[in-house]
C-alpha cells in the first residue's frame, strides 16, 4: 500500500484527507506540524507527502528544504496563500507541485497520482550492472562473479542510495541522513569506515571505478 505523509495543522482538513486518501486504497501517516513530519518522514519513508505552508512551528519551504536534504520524496504543498511569490518559494525549495486552497478532492488524487507516476518513472532498473559487480535491488542481493556478496545493513543502504543516483553527486549529508538520520549529518567519519569495507568487497582494483570519493563533499556511483 502506498504510503502518504499529509501535514496540515486544520484537524478538519487531516481528517477530510485520510479518509479520502484511504478510501482510494493509500496509506496514511498525518502530522500537525513541520517536526513530526519530518519526525515521521525518517522513521516511516512515505512515497508522497502533502504538505500545509502555513504550519504552527515552522514554515512550509524550510520543512521542504530539511526533507530534501536527504530525500527525493514527491511533495505536493496546499496552501491559502495565493500569490505567485509563495508558489515560487515552495517551488525553489524542492517541492514537485502546488495546489491552492480551496481544492477539490478529485484535482488532488489527479496531480497526486501523476506525482506518483512521474517518480516511477524516476525510479533506476532494478537490476544495475557493472563491470565488477551487480545489483539487484528488487531482491536486495549483489553478486560478484557470480557469487553472493555479504553486505552489513547499513553497507547495503549506503550502496543502494548511491545506486539509484547513477553518476550523480550524492553529498556527505544526503547520505548519512538517508541512511543513519538527520542527526548524523556531520559524523563523516562513518562514510569513510563504511565505504573503505565496501570497496573492499566489491571493488577488484585498487583504485576504484565504480564508488568514486568526491573529495570533502561526498560519492559518486559510476556504473
């Protein structure tokens, strides 16, 4: 089932969504503010989130720009405020779509599916294959030469966030946030422990090919 964050601080409006949101078959985590949401975003990664701008703790675009440090999720913000400039703001911080209140129900399932559809299609093979090893991430195995490689939990996340964002920069912060948390976003020490063991596994060279250090900013998988 897919999973929905919707983050509005009007219980009527959270309530009017949930129950249309789950009578369309999706999943749905609410919060009232930006530090659950983003609270609930890390400890249950959901596929979209809809999101209020004018929330109690913080505005809407500084939720955005904190998500996006460490997630690609579809956003698709609502709010009251009609001008252009907000749009713009939310827009510029990372979200994907906006849509102004008052909405209806049927325009909302519409651009969140197409939000939806848009990051299927986004979405690497699940089968990625290099010279030296190969990926599979439906069935979260990697093998080289033909033989299972053994990957800690936390080595495997690491390769699959770097393996979904082939010849992309992925920065120190995106990758431990994604993989240990916001709150590890400077222990940059971890990333080097861990990717010197996985090199070691699944790199044949010495220099590697495939897991690239981009010097005090972050990695790059080349396939």
């Amino acid at each position: 089932m897919t999973a929905v964050l919707v983050v509005d601080d009007d219980t009527y409006l959270l309530r009017a969504l949930r129950i249309t949101l789950q009578a369309h078959g999706y999943d749905v985590v609410a919060a009232p503010d930006g530090r659950s949401a983003l609270l609930a975003a890390q400890q249950q990664p959901p596929a979209l989130v809809i999101l209020d701008l004018g929330l109690p703790d913080m505005d809407g675009s500084a939720v955005i720009r904190k998500l996006r440090g460490w997630s690609s999720v579809p956003i698709l913000v609502l709010s009251a405020r009609h001008g252009s400039e907000d749009k713009v703001q939310a827009l510029d911080a990372g979200a994907d779509d906006y849509l102004t209140k008052p909405f209806g129900l049927d325009e909302l399932l519409a651009r969140l599916r197409a939000l939806l559809r848009r990051s299927a299609e986004a979405e690497p093979p699940a089968l990625i294959t290099t010279e030296a090893f190969t990926v599979d991430l439906g069935k979260r195995r990697v093998l080289r030469d033909g033989q299972d490689i053994r990957l800690t939990p936390t080595e495997w996340k690491m390769l699959e966030v770097l393996v979904r964002n082939p010849e992309k920069l992925v920065t120190q912060q995106q990758l431990l946030s994604e993989v240990w948390g916001p709150a590890y976003a400077k222990e940059t020490n971890y990333l080097r422990v861990y990717m010197a063991q996985l090199r070691r596994k699944l790199e044949p060279e010495a220099t590697p090919r495939h897991l690239i250090t981009e010097a005090g900013i972050g990695y790059r998988f080349l396939p």
